[in-house]
C-alpha cells in the first residue's frame, strides 16, 4: 500500500488542529500549519479545499481566522481523512475490490482484495485523530503493532 504525500500532509495538518483544539488555541492559518510541521504551503492549500469540502474542518474568515475541525477529534477516524484527500481505501484497476471479477484460477482473488480492504478499515476507521494525538491507539492497533516482524521490512 501506498500512502500518499496527500494522506501523509492531511493527517499531520489535521493533528496540529486537534491539539490546538485541545489548547482552545482557536483557529490556525495555513502558514502557521504549513509551519509547524515544515508542509509545502500551496499543497497544503489544496488538501484543506478537500478536508472542508468533506466537512472535516471549517474554515474562519477574518484577522484571527483560520481553520478549525469540523468535529470533535475523537468523532474523525483516520480512514475520513484517507477518503478526503484521496477516495477510497481500496481499488483495483479502478474498481472498488467487491466489484472485480475474474476467471480460472483468479476466480477468488476479489475475496482477497476485499480482504484486504477489510483489514484497512479495522486500523484506519478504528483509530480516530484523537487517539493518534495522544497516542492511545486502539487495541487491535497495539496488536498489530507488537506483532514480531511489524517494523521489519520484507
């Protein structure tokens, strides 16, 4: 799986606003997001057009506006953010995993791919922005996480 630098830039853009919301810091500017975590501003532009566009933040006009979240962090999974800035968890060839088909001895790779979809699902829409600013991830994650060859590349 590939995770884009779209997906990578709105989530660390999406925690620097829960944690301001968590300060009651008020709304941030796109410069000082853009700064916090060295973001390219016009890319960062962008991808907030897409997390407003899917009512994940708000923005505010005005000398102390901003953008601000849309929810309550702890009601924003991950998977939201993913869906916002890049559509679907999951497709082959442009399809969604339960809509391909194939025949002879390809016929069950769709149990696969949905499978694999599934597995998706249960880290990024079971993990909210909430429990990844305060690292208190889920248990399934931790799970994942301590498993022997988790941090090894294969």
């Amino acid at each position: 799986m590939d995770i884009s630098a779209r997906v990578d830039y709105a989530v660390r853009g999406m925690l620097i606003l829960a944690e301001a919301d968590a300060d009651e810091s008020g709304p941030l500017s796109i410069d000082a997001l853009a700064s916090q975590q060295e973001l390219p501003r016009k890319f960062l532009e962008a991808i907030f057009a897409d997390l407003r566009r899917a009512d994940l933040v708000v923005s505010r006009r005005g000398s102390r506006g901003g953008y601000v979240l849309g929810r309550a962090s702890r009601e924003i999974s991950i998977g939201d953010i993913f869906r916002a800035v890049d559509g679907p968890l999951a497709e082959v060839r442009g399809l969604r995993p339960h809509q391909t088909e194939y025949q002879g001895v390809a016929t069950h790779l769709p149990s696969l791919w949905v499978a694999v979809r599934a597995s998706l699902r249960e880290v990024l829409d079971d993990t909210s922005l909430e429990d990844l600013r305060t690292g208190r991830l889920p248990k399934r994650v931790r799970q994942l996480l301590a498993a022997p060859d988790a941090w090894r590349n294969r």
